[in-house]
C-alpha cells in the first residue's frame, strides 16, 4: 500500500503549524521593535540603555537614597518597596481570606451573612478606590507627623510613618543569623527522623513538638554563646526624628491594608467554592467518626479544599502582585512610581517602561513558580 | 507530555523579551536594512512624514489645533465645573490657534501629567505643549522638544503653614515635603537641601498631594511659585482659607515656562514663537484687544504687523515676513486673545485670586525680562 505524502501527515501538518505560530510571534515582536527603534532614531531619542547608570537626582521617601545614586539603584529600591508589599501582604491576605470563606459557610446566620456582605462589598468595588478609600479615609486621618500619637510608649504613629517594637541587632548577630538558620535544618531532620519513627514503630510522632524544640534550644545557646546580640527594641521620638523600632510610612500601610482586604473577598469564594466542592460524604464520615467541628475542618475538609482552591488562588496571589502598582495614586515608592519618576525626569520612556514589565513578570513568574512546586505537592499520587 | 512547567513558561517568555530588547538595541547600520526587510514601506513614509510635512500643514488641514494643557493650576491651566479650560497656558493654546486658523476656539484641549506630556509630544497626540514646562537643557536634549520663548518666568518655592513658624527651608530639617512628581521642582527640591535629612513625598496628582498637605502628613509643599499662589488662593476656608498658609521668600530655581513643540519642524517651531512675540510686541506697542481692530494710524511698523496696507512706490502692500502665517495673524491673535499683559492680568495678574505682580514677567522697557526680536 501506498503511503500518503508527508504533507498529509498529522504529525507534520501539526509541527509545521506551531512552527508558524511562533515565526509569526517573533515577526511581530520584531516588526514591533523595529518600528520602535526606527520612529525613535528618526525623532533623535535615545534607544540604548545607557542612562541607566546616569544620576536620579531625587530622594526616596524613607530611604537612605542618595541623589547622585545611578537610575537602576532607584529602581531596585522600587523593586524592594513591590516586593515588601507582596511578602507580607500574600500571608495576610491568604488567613483573612480563608477565615471569611470558611465564614461564609457557618451555621451561625449573622457570621455567614457578615462574611457575605464583606464579599460582595469589597470584590465589587474597584481596588484603586479602596486603596484611595483607605488612604484619605484611614491613614490621613491619623494625627499628623509634628504631633504623633505615643502608645504605651511602645508605638509612634503618624499618618506619615507607623513604628514599633522591633529587634536591634549588633556585632554578632550575623553569627547568630548562621545559627539560627543552621537550627532550622536541623529542626527539618529531627522533623524527618519523627515522621520515620512514627510510620515504622507506630507510636505518636509528636514531631512538631520535637522540631520546635530542637529549634529553639539550638538558637537560644546560640544566643549566649555569641554575646546576646539581638534586643528588643523601641521607637524613639525625639523632635521629628524616630530612632530605633520597626515600621513603615503610612502610604504603605494604606496600600497593604486596601490590597489585603480586596484580594482576601475573592479568596473567600475560592476557599468558600472549593470547601463546597468537597463531596458531601467526607462531611457525614468525619461526622460519623465522632470529629468535633474544628477537626473535621482541620483534617477532613480543608486539606481537601486546598488542594482543589490553589491554582485560582495563584491568580489571586498575581493580581494582588500586579495591583500594587495603583499605589501610585497615593505617592508609595514602589516600583511603578519610580518608573514614571525617572521617565518624568527625562529618562526614555520606552526602555523604562519595558524593564517595569520586565520587573513585573519577573514577581509573577516567581509566585507562580513557589505556588506550583506547591501545588505539585499537594497533588494527589495518580493525577 | 504536553506538561507546560513554569520554568518553560519563564523560559519561553524571557526568550519573546530578549528579542524585543535585541530589536530595539541592535546597531544603527543593520536597522535600516531590518527596517526595509521587516518595516516595509510604512515605517519609512511615517519617518519621512515626521521629518518632511510640516505641522502646520496638518493642524490647517484638520482644522483644529491639538493643544497638551494642565487641568489642575488655577490661573494657568484649570478645567472648570463644566468643563471650560482657563489660564494662562490655555491663552497661548488660544492665540495659537487664532494665528494658524483664525479662530481663537478651534482648539482641542488635552489635559495632561507631568509625566505624560513629552511622551505626548513624542507621539504626535498634542502638535504643541503649553502646560507651565521648564525649558531645561537635558529636556531639550533628551526628550526631542523644542523650547520657544519663554512666556513666564517663574521660580521654585516652599509653602508652609503659617501656624509652624517656619521662616526659611534651613529650618526644615527632618521634615516632609510634597511634590509632584517628574518635575523639575523634584529635582531641585532635593538639590537645595542636600545633606540635610527630609521626606520627600511624591504625588502624581495635584489633588491627592493637597489631600496630604490639608492632613499635615506633609509640612511643606513645593512647586513653581506661580502655582503655589495659585493653590493658596483657592485653599478651602474649611482649612483656614489662603490667610492659613505661607510661602517663603526664598527662590530657589529658576523655571522659564512657555511653550513645547516637537524637534525637527522648524517651521512650526517659527510660527509658535511669533505668536508669543507677537502678544510680547503688541504690548511694546500698546496695541490691545479693545484698539487692535480699529487701529488706522500710518506708524510703518505697526502697519506691517498688522498686516495692513503699506504704501509704496509700486502701490498698496502687505507685509508678508513669509513665516507661513496670514499677513493679518498678529491682528487675530490680539483682537482675540490679547497682548502679554492681558493675557496676564486676566489670569493671574493683581485682580484675579492668584494676585501676582508683573515682577520679572515686565516689558524690558519697565525692567522686565520680556523682550521680542523686532518684526520687520
């Protein structure tokens, strides 16, 4: 029998077809480019990225930012302010969404009806406004920075800047940060060694206890044994000045706290949907077997729930990543602002607006890499 | 085995940037034959259409002159309830439009940021830019503008409360201070105080900025003096009204203001810069909105700016300095607009709410810096 010609073959037809795909991609980008670098070099712009090194001028709120400092310090200073957003507001927006979603499903009809009324409030609401909302509403009604409000001597704060109790470190505590690190490797082998003597013995593992422990005991005795390097430490006030403690400006907690409170409404329905998506029968079994509330939750649901809620909650994660940008309205120095600061102040638009996209896919490409490797984890063995 | 992994996604993606950045950083000598291969012949007609055709051309074909404004300072550029622009700037935006098309209102207002209007000017979305721009050199250089003739000339200053006792930015230290941001007042802000320890807080918008500085979170607001009169003259009595508020002596930065076009178009370039110098002669001439159309005196040189009949040996003509305007634009410009001291006094002179004197912004003839080639 004859055989078909190769051009009829589907696994030719099917490559030769991805290959278009992609030569089109790429003639578009480069047509794209090209013509980019073209209308530039005609109106006499520059298109290198040489101005990169060249001085910002500017000072950066709360920061030891020096003017004469190269434009990509100013940008990694943005970079940092993005990434301190993120790595504290991804935790609190991953609690306080879970609670309102497990919320949304109690029994108790105020709780449930509370927890709705924040959702359907807060995810119907556009973030920019809330974050202005939380800004002019909230922060700026603190009292002002020339006289700030002193709590138990504990905190300072201002609609400028909010401080705390934080650590002060000296001389060692490198030392002691190598301990402490060293501590929690050793934590996860006690951890590991539990697990195995729980699973060949049968006995409880108690693991969590036993890794604790080692942990704590490991860093306490490094403690003194480098010279207690770490104190507490409290804010200090003296005219305008504020030494010592742990804080942040107001316009970054305005955008914490308005980015926390709109991204955990659309948490909650994840966790509220996927709680749901949980076969019924789990519910009567863990009934059956006696488990209190907490428990059934604790063992039977959510670790079932989780695993179904967290590739749409990594889209959750990756909005509230790319939202941060609206803090522009409200002057926080993240990474957005300092783009169009530089741009404003003569430094080409298009180069910088490329590395911001850059810097922007670079966040979402990492949270999206951490939570899959999660993800993966949590699969169960078979799928 | 189609698994898409997240590192191939990096992967792939960081490949799609990496040829952008290849595109737009590869040498000049290849990028014309690129451009021929790839382009085609659009790319080449916008780039001869940029260099060859000039403004002026476009803006009498459309009919409308596209004009980049500020929205947000009372007395140069400023929207109102409904929507009408007013100031200073907008005068020019106006007279402008009176010179090249004969009416002072064929003009398209385009609100803009500082830190969108080059950007603006760049991709032809405005033909010219009067939104109270400092003419620097690294702007002239590096953003492709041509500045024209300066059409006010303003300077940085500090606006406290008077109830803090501040008398000068020496005694500043450690305090916060609102700016705009991508402003040259940015700049200098932080050159004046140097080593001196502040809080610079930045503010893309004047509205949010005032919200801040009403809540004390910052102590003092900085900008072009002009426009800090601007502010105070329109604080809320809920705040205490202007009387609450103060601005320092000192003028620490000189910022020319006045208007933008695009490099490369000199003839556009020519015909804004005589619409300024025109408001500027007129005024050296006395010649006002209310006397401009009625003038039938036989002074030569007002004649020929007029664009009024000259008499010669050969007979009647007009004076045509071949610029590429009517003969008669001078006579639109002021019968419609006004001389510079109009348009000052009826924006932000002694009798607005703004209150400023002519100081610097006088006809050099009274001490002033405003000067105009002659036009003959």
């Amino acid at each position: 029998m004859k055989r078909p010609p190769f051009w009829r073959n589907i696994r030719v037809i099917r490559a030769a077809l991805q290959i278009v795909a992609v030569a089109v991609v790429v003639g578009a980008f480069l047509y794209l480019g090209n013509n980019l670098r073209n209308e530039l070099v005609a109106k006499g712009l520059p298109t290198d990225f040489s101005f990169l090194s060249q001085p910002t001028g500017v000072n950066i709120a709360d920061s030891d930012f020096d003017p004469a400092s190269p434009v990509w310090r100013a940008l990694l200073v943005g970079i940092k302010n993005t990434f301190l957003l993120v790595i504290v507001g991804i935790p609190f927006l991953t609690i306080l969404g879970t609670l309102i979603g497990v919320a949304r499903l109690s029994t108790n009809w105020l709780v449930a009806k509370a927890a709705m009324v924040y959702v359907e409030t807060l995810r119907n609401i556009p973030p920019l406004l809330i974050i202005l909302f939380v800004f002019n509403a909230v922060i700026l009604q603190l009292p002002p920075p020339r006289d700030p409000s002193t709590p138990l001597d504990w905190f300072v704060i201002s609609n400028l800047k909010i401080t705390g109790p934080g650590f002060a470190a000296s001389s060692g505590a490198g030392a002691l940060l190598a301990i402490a690190l060293f501590a929690v490797l050793a934590a996860v082998i006690v951890g590991i060694w539990r697990t195995k003597y729980s699973e060949t013995t049968g006995h409880h593992s108690h693991r969590v206890l036993w890794s604790l422990g080692v942990f704590v005991a490991i860093v306490l005795v490094g403690y003194f044994l480098t010279g207690r390097p770490v104190s507490m430490s409290f804010p200090d006030l003296d005219g305008r000045v504020i030494t010592g403690g742990f804080g942040g400006l107001g316009s970054y907690f305005a955008v914490l706290i308005a980015l926390v409170m709109y991204t955990a409404s659309h948490v909650a329905e994840i966790v509220r949907g996927s709680i749901q998506a949980v076969p019924k029968g789990q519910t009567e079994a863990a009934n059956a077997i006696a488990l209190s509330g907490f428990q059934r939750l604790r063992y039977v649901i959510l670790p079932q729930a989780f695993r179904i809620a967290l590739p749409p909650i990594i889209n959750q994660y990756l909005n509230f990543a790319k939202n941060t940008s609206l803090a522009i309205a409200i002057g926080f120095t993240e990474i957005t602002l300092i783009t169009f600061q530089a741009i404003g102040n003569g430094y080409p638009a298009p180069q910088l607006i490329l590395l911001l996209m850059g810097a922007y896919l670079l966040f979402s490409l990492t949270i999206s890499l951490l939570v899959n490797i999660l993800n993966r984890r949590l699969q169960l063995v078979g799928n | 085995m189609q698994e898409e992994t997240p590192l191939k996604r990096l992967a792939i993606l960081l490949l799609a940037l990496g040829l952008v950045l290849a595109a737009c950083d590869s040498g000049s000598d290849d990028t014309t034959t690129t451009a021929a291969a790839a382009g085609g012949d659009e790319t080449t007609t916008t780039a001869a259409a940029a260099a060859g055709g000039s403004m002026l051309q476009t803006v009498q074909d459309r009919g409308t002159l596209n004009c980049g404004v500020n929205d947000a300072v009372p007395g140069f550029g400023y929207t109102d309830a409904d929507g009408n622009f007013s100031g200073f700037d907008v005068d020019y935006c106006r007279a402008v439009a009176a010179a090249v098309l004969g009416d002072a209102n064929a003009v398209t207002f385009r609100p803009l940021t500082a830190q969108q209007r080059f950007t603006a000017l760049q991709s032809g979305e405005i033909d010219v830019l009067i939104r109270n721009t400092t003419f620097t050199s690294s702007r002239d250089g590096r953003e492709g503008a041509t500045f024209l003739t300066t059409t006010f000339y303003d300077g940085q200053g500090m606006m406290v409360y008077a109830e803090d006792g501040i008398t000068s930015i020496d005694d500043m230290a450690n305090l916060s201070v609102c700016v705009l941001s991508g402003t040259t007042t940015e700049l200098n802000l932080a050159a004046r105080f140097g080593d001196t320890p502040y809080t610079p807080l930045t503010f893309d918008a004047n509205d949010q900025l005032q919200a801040a500085f009403v809540a004390g979170q910052c102590d003092g607001w900085t900008s072009d003096k002009s426009q800090l009169a601007g502010v105070r003259s329109n604080f809320p009595e809920s705040e205490g009204g202007p009387e609450a508020l103060v601005i320092l002596d000192e003028t620490f930065s000189k910022e020319p203001l006045g208007p933008v076009v695009t490099d490369g178009d000199t003839q556009w370039a020519q015909v804004v810069n005589w619409v300024v110098l025109a408001t500027i002669t007129a005024e050296e001439w006395d010649l006002t909105s209310a006397n401009v159309a009625s003038y039938d005196g036989d002074d030569a040189g007002i004649r020929r700016f007029l664009g009024l009949e000259i008499q010669t040996d050969e007979g009647a003509t007009t004076f045509d300095p071949g610029l590429g305007l009517p003969t008669d634009f001078a006579t639109q410009v002021i019968s419609q607009v006004g001389n510079y001291g109009e348009i000052f006094d009826r924006n932000v002179g002694p009798d607005t709410a703004l209150g400023l004197s002519r100081g610097v912004n006088a006809l050099w003839t009274d001490g002033g810096l405003l000067y105009s080639p002659p036009y003959r």
